[in-house]
C-alpha cells in the first residue's frame, strides 16, 4: 500500500523507509535499465502518484516511449495510442492521465467524452500530427475531389474530424485497400505513405509530413550497425524512412516489434524506434540482448513523474475536444475499427 503525500509537508516527497518499502517491488520491476542511484529520486513520486490516483479513481495511460519509471511503475495501462485510448475508455475511472503527446490525449477524449482527460504538460506535442491542419484535409479535398483520405491516428481531433477513416502502422495497408478505390490520400507521413504503397496496388498519394525521432534513422546508420554483430536482427517503424525499411528484417508497428521479440526470441535484437520503448521491451524479455541507438523523443520526454503528480493534484491540463468534432472524429475511428485491427 503505498502512503498518501501530506501536501503541506515538503518532507512528503523524501525517499523515506516507508517509501522504500512501498517501492521496492517496483524497482525489482526495472532494475535491469533504472539505476539504483536515480531510484530515491523517483520512488517518492511513485508513491505519492499510486496514493493519489487510488483517492481519485484515475488511470495513467503510457504509450510505449515512456521511461522505464512510468511505463512500468504509475502506469495503468500501457500500449499506441489507439490501443491507450480504447481501454482507457473501458475503465470505470473518472479522470484518465495521459502520460503521451497532446494528439493521444485527444484519441483519448474522443472516446471517452465523458471523462476528465488531463495531459501532464500541453506542450507535449507531436512534429507528425503538427504537419496537417483541419484546413489542409479540405484543401486536398478540393484538389482531389472524390479520393478517399486516410488519417494516420497520430494525427490531431480536427484532422480525424475532416477525413472518411482512420489507420494506424499495422492496418494501414489493410484500410486502404478496404475503400476500394483506385486511388488513396495517405496523411499525414510520408513513408508510412509509401510503405503503404509498396505493399498495394492502390495509388497513394502522400502528404509531407515527418516524425522527427524516426526520420532521423538511415540505412547507412543500419549497415554500420549490423557490422560485427552476428545474428543482429533489425525491427524497424515504418514511420521511418525507406532506406531504412529495405536493411530491416522486419517492418511493424510497436506492439508488432513487441510482439516479434516475444515470439522470435532473437539472441539480439534492435528496435529501429523511440528510444525507451527498448528498455521497455527489455523489461519483459531479459534474455535478449537489446543494441540501443538512442533517438529520444523530445514531445515524449516532456512528460515525467513530477509533472503526473501535478496533474493530479491541481486537475490540469484538461483536455477538452468540441462535441461536434469529436463526433466526427469518433466516426473516422470506429470507421477503422470496423475494418479490423492486426497488432502487427
Ligand atoms: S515519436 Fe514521432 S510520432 Fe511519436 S510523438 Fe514523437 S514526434 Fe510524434
């Protein structure tokens, strides 16, 4: 049980014997990629956030580029942001905290409209979904009249609103090719976009919009990588660029990388993605060797246990989605859904 913070006390966040007590079944958790110097730093957070989302009935969503402490030691659910949004709206909880970027903590509020959706810094945003406007779909609806348009899910409320469907990394290729048209607006990333179109016979046109922690990956990066590691086995995004994709072994989204580890059990492995999602996979599979470029998302990192613990206790940032977007928004979800989601 972990002990409720006296707020007026500033002795309330000290790494005490009571905390370390209530702690330390979680820092066995991530022993294997947290320090055990930074531990008393974190462990007071820890407990008072689990204490005060207990007095609150709230959850913690984390997306998979987390850091270890979060992901494995507040959290409440875990997962993509479609797949946060979704169980986060299955909760009985009241307040949901998304510990991800501005555009899940949306997804979130569409699908749960009812709930108090709160995100531990608004800045935290996403240089993907800040590639396309409401007004941008519309314009491509001109220019194209008649073309289907497809919105990745990391993309913002107003976005999702003005498209006809939904896709995430895993049933891109699948979604597209369920609107049976000859041709199909892919938005809002480029090589998403064209993976997409390497994969179908359906024209895509892309829009030019990037995620700035894979596209700074290159296939030259991945040979130089592979040099003198035996048996190295490359899971890459496609979120990142082709260069890339074409020095992978295999090609999917994160619950597919996961989920690849999982089954593979490669001796080792590197996760062509974000960061913290390998100490995160790490954690669950500790008898493979996990090879670590580190591209750290900046949006991502701007959420901490210090920021989630003032969240909760002043309710802020709430989240809000206007009821008519959110409608059409909800609907370019549930559009893809019922198409279908493969995990890889
Ligand atoms: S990793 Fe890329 S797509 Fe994900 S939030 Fe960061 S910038 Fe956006």
């Amino acid at each position: 049980m972990f002990p409720a913070r006296d707020r007026s006390s500033p002795a309330s966040l000290e790494y005490s014997p009571a905390v370390a007590r209530a702690t330390a079944p979680l820092y066995e958790r991530v022993a294997r990629v947290v320090p055990e110097m930074e531990w008393p730093i974190h462990a007071p957070y820890i407990a008072a956030i689990n204490a005060l989302k207990r007095d609150l009935n709230a959850v913690i969503l984390a997306h998979n580029y987390q850091t270890p402490e979060i992901f494995n030691c507040v959290a409440d659910v875990v997962g993509d942001s479609l797949s946060l949004a979704r169980e986060g709206a299955k909760t009985s909880a009241k307040i949901i905290v998304m510990a991800g970027v501005h555009f899940m903590a949306e997804t979130a509020k569409i699908l749960s409209p009812e709930k108090t959706v709160l995100i531990p810094d608004a800045r935290a945003g996403c240089s993907l979904a800040e590639s396309i406007t409401g007004a941008d779909v519309r314009l491509l609806r001109q220019r194209y009249p008649g073309v289907p348009i497809v919105a990745y899910v990391n993309t913002s409320a107003e976005v999702k609103a003005e498209v006809d469907i939904c896709c995430t990394s895993a049933n891109a290729v699948q979604v597209v090719e369920s609107l049976g048209a000859p041709e199909v607006i892919c938005l809002p990333d480029e090589y998403l976009a064209q993976y997409v179109a390497s994969r179908t016979k359906v024209k895509i046109i892309t829009w030019h919009g990037h995620c700035e922690v894979h596209e700074r990956f290159t296939g030259e990066q991945i040979r130089l990588l592979r040099q003198g590691q035996d048996n190295l086995v490359v899971l890459a995004h496609p979120e990142c660029p082709q260069d890339v994709l074409a020095e992978a072994d295999f090609v999917g989204s994160t619950a597919g990388m996961s989920d690849y580890v999982g089954i593979h059990s490669p001796k080792r492995v590197v996760l062509i993605t974000e960061c913290s999602m390998s100490d995160n996979v790490a954690i669950q599979y500790p008898e493979v060797e996990f090879v670590r470029p580190c591209n750290l998302c900046p949006h991502m990192k701007r959420i901490t246990l210090p920021k989630i613990l003032h969240a909760l206790e002043t309710m802020t940032t709430e989240v809000m989605v206007a009821p008519e977007m959110a409608r059409r928004a909800r609907l370019s979800v549930e559009r893809m859904l019922a198409v279908g989601l493969p995990r890889a």
